[in-house]
C-alpha cells in the first residue's frame, strides 16, 4: 500500500466512520470500496506536505524531508501509471 492509498484511507474513514464524524458505525468495508474516490485530496495533501514547516525543519533534515515526501509521490505515481496498462 502506497502513501496516498494510505492517506485516501484515513481521508475516507474520517468521512464515513461514527468514531470520526460520519454516520457508519462499522465503515472498514465502505472504506475498502471508497477509498480510491479520496486519492486526489490524499495528494493534495502528500504535495503541502513536501516542504516541511518552520518546526519541522528545525527539528530534523528538511532536504531529507523533501526527499521522502518526493520518493512517496512517486511511488504513487509509479503504481497509478502501472495500474492503468
């Protein structure tokens, strides 16, 4: 599983759970079948996430940073490439 299947996940299941402001109570098989539909706001926020914060750089390498964040949306774009031949 990718980050932004990931992310897309976590998007989905704040949308359909009870436990996160949804109306599901039991939304792990509505989220299995609706994730895909919350990949692009999972990329949104993979593309925000590329460039750390004022925080985050000072508490860590930001070129390092940058460079996971780049590796993970390429991985995704790897995948959505491969899975569409």
């Amino acid at each position: 599983m990718n980050v932004i299947e990931r992310v897309a996940r976590v998007l989905a299941g704040q949308f359909y759970s009870r436990n996160a402001g949804g109306t599901e109570e039991h939304a792990a098989d509505l989220v299995d079948r609706e994730w895909p539909h919350f990949a692009a706001d999972a990329l949104a926020v993979m593309k925000t996430l590329r460039e750390p914060t004022a925080e985050m750089a000072a508490a860590g390498d930001s070129a390092s940073w940058h460079r996971m964040v780049e590796a993970a949306l390429e991985d995704a774009r790897t995948k959505t490439a491969n899975s569409l031949h």
